[in-house]
C-alpha cells in the first residue's frame, strides 16, 4: 500500500499514572512521561508503517521546537514528512494527556496549525499516485476544502477513509456532508456518529451517514469493538480482552488496521478484526506508538486472543 495520511498531526505528552492534579504548587511523583506523534492523521500513520505501509504524511505544523519533534519521531518511524508545510506564525497540534490508572485520558489540546491547512498545501500529484488517502479531521479544514480533496482522490482511482477528530457534542451534520459521497469508509467513533449525525440512536446514526453518501461506516465503540454499517445491514466486531494501559491512539490504530485491511483485499469483517487487534497492541502501553509488531505479529494476536462476549 501506498498511503498518504493527510490532516490532523498533533505531539502528545503522556503522563502516567494521575489520579489527580496536585492542588496550588504541589507535586507528586509518576512513573512515566513519554512523548508520541499522534493525531487522526499523524497516530494512523505510525501504526500503517507498523503494518507494512510505504506512508506519506500531509498536513500543517509549526516551524517550532514541538514541531521538529514531532517531525523526528514520525521519520524515525519510517514516514515520509516531506508534505508537512511549517507554519511560522502558529505553533504546532500538541497535547498533554494525564493517563488515569484504568486508562482514561482527559486531554488538554492546543489546535494550532492543523485548522490552517488549505488546498494550495495538498501535493496533488502524491495523492493521485497513492493507492488510498485516509484523512483525519476533515471538520478542521472546512467540508468543501475536504469534499475537494477527497473528490480528486476518488478521480484518480484512490481508495480513501475518513476520521473524526471534534468530539460529538461539538459535531454537526453539516460539517460532514459534501464531503460524505467521497468516502469509501467513515471511521468515527460512537460519540462522533449521535454528535454529527444528529441522532440519538448509534445505528440510525450510522445508517444516516451511509445514506448520505459514506459507504461504509465502521464505528469504534471502545471496549465494545466495532460496528460495521453498510446500505445492508449493520454487524458488530468484538474486541479483544487485555489489560488497558492507556486508550490513547486506539481509534488511529483501529483505522491504520481496518484500511491496511482493505488494502490487502480482506473483507470489511476482517479487516475490522485486524483493527481491533491493532488496537488492543496499542493499549497496552503508553501512547500512540506503543508496540513492537508488525502485520504477523498482528494476525497472530488476533488468532489468539480471546475476544470479548
């Protein structure tokens, strides 16, 4: 596969574990504090490259110190940087996370330069010679700069997905749409679906966004594994019993894993199962770019392991 993992590139750092913030200026000890490369499009990209992905990564940051960082730590992945544009008059995405004992992150974001991404920065001629574009956080750059993107890939015969960043409550319908009738597969999670769907129910919402244009839509449900949603029918797909360490990243690992899926030719079943596999890899350590595996090692835990009822 040739990907380009386009949008949303953000330097998370990790702290772990935080039952609670020290009160004024007190101070207590963690055991970990770690920094990753992540973002619905930069934290896909790391598992891709994992999975055997050649990765091209587009989208904007800062020409900062946050930002050379988040640079080393994607090409010491083996992905290409060369399409991140430097903005010298807005920092870099970045994050910081206290990682609670059973996993949970509250997150404390700085948007910066992700929302400036426009389309005199896309490198047309990269993404039409790539075999799938996975964009993240297309509400970010405005739905018709998505919708153009995503219609060029389509032109020129490029599989493409699509990932949510805004959480639901901060969702809308309309900062979706034009863009839907582009996307092969629509990779939310649950929140996301209620949020910009509208709906109170996850599988009206769903099916609400298959029929405005998305083909599939695989829904991330935490724990609960995924649910596929097509114009004919609807299919949940398990997750895999571990010990969480952190759920950073697992929606980006679940997508790296469901379109390498697509991209060797397995089922949309299987490559949700290879999805979730990716994911539970991921949760179990800190950040982004936990795990030392590869497509095999993948395959091999998912064969194994034991998937939730």
């Amino acid at each position: 596969m040739r990907v380009v993992t386009m949008g949303v590139h953000v330097l998370d750092v990790l702290v772990r574990p935080v039952d609670a913030i020290p009160e004024g200026q007190g101070a207590t000890l963690v055991e970990d504090i770690r920094m990753t490369a992540a973002g619905t499009a930069g934290g896909t990209a790391l598992s891709l490259a994992k999975l055997g992905a050649t990765v091209r990564s587009a989208g904007a940051i800062g020409a900062d110190a946050t930002g050379d960082m988040l640079v080393q730590l994607l090409g010491k992945a083996g992905i290409d940087t060369g399409f991140l544009v430097r903005r010298t008059d807005t920092a870099t995405s970045a994050s910081v996370l206290p990682i609670r004992p059973n996993g949970d992150r509250p997150s404390l974001h700085l948007l910066g330069a992700n929302i400036t991404y426009g389309v005199d920065d896309v490198p047309w001629d990269a993404l039409a010679e790539a075999t799938h574009l996975h964009l993240g956080g297309p509400e970010l750059i405005g739905v018709d700069v998505a919708a153009r993107i995503l219609h060029f890939a389509k032109e020129h015969g490029v599989t493409t997905s699509v990932d949510l960043l805004a959480p639901g409550v901060l969702g809308s319908f309309e900062q979706i749409a034009a863009a839907l009738p582009y996307v092969d597969h629509l990779l939310p999670n649950d929140d996301q679906v209620l949020g910009f769907s509208g709906e109170d129910d996850l599988l009206a919402g769903a099916k609400k966004l298959v029929g405005a244009g998305a083909g599939l839509v695989a829904v991330t449900r935490g724990g609960d594994g995924a649910l596929l949603v097509t114009s004919e029918g609807a299919e949940p797909v398990p997750a895999f019993e571990i010990d969480v360490v952190d759920t950073t990243g697992c929606g980006d690992a679940f997508s790296a894993g469901f379109v390498f899926g697509i991209g060797l030719g397995r089922t949309p079943h299987d490559s949700a199962v290879l999805g979730n596999a990716v994911a539970a890899l991921v949760a179990q350590g800190l950040g982004s770019d936990h795990g030392d595996f590869d497509l095999a090692a993948a395959d091999a835990f998912a064969a194994t392991a034991v998937r939730r009822a």
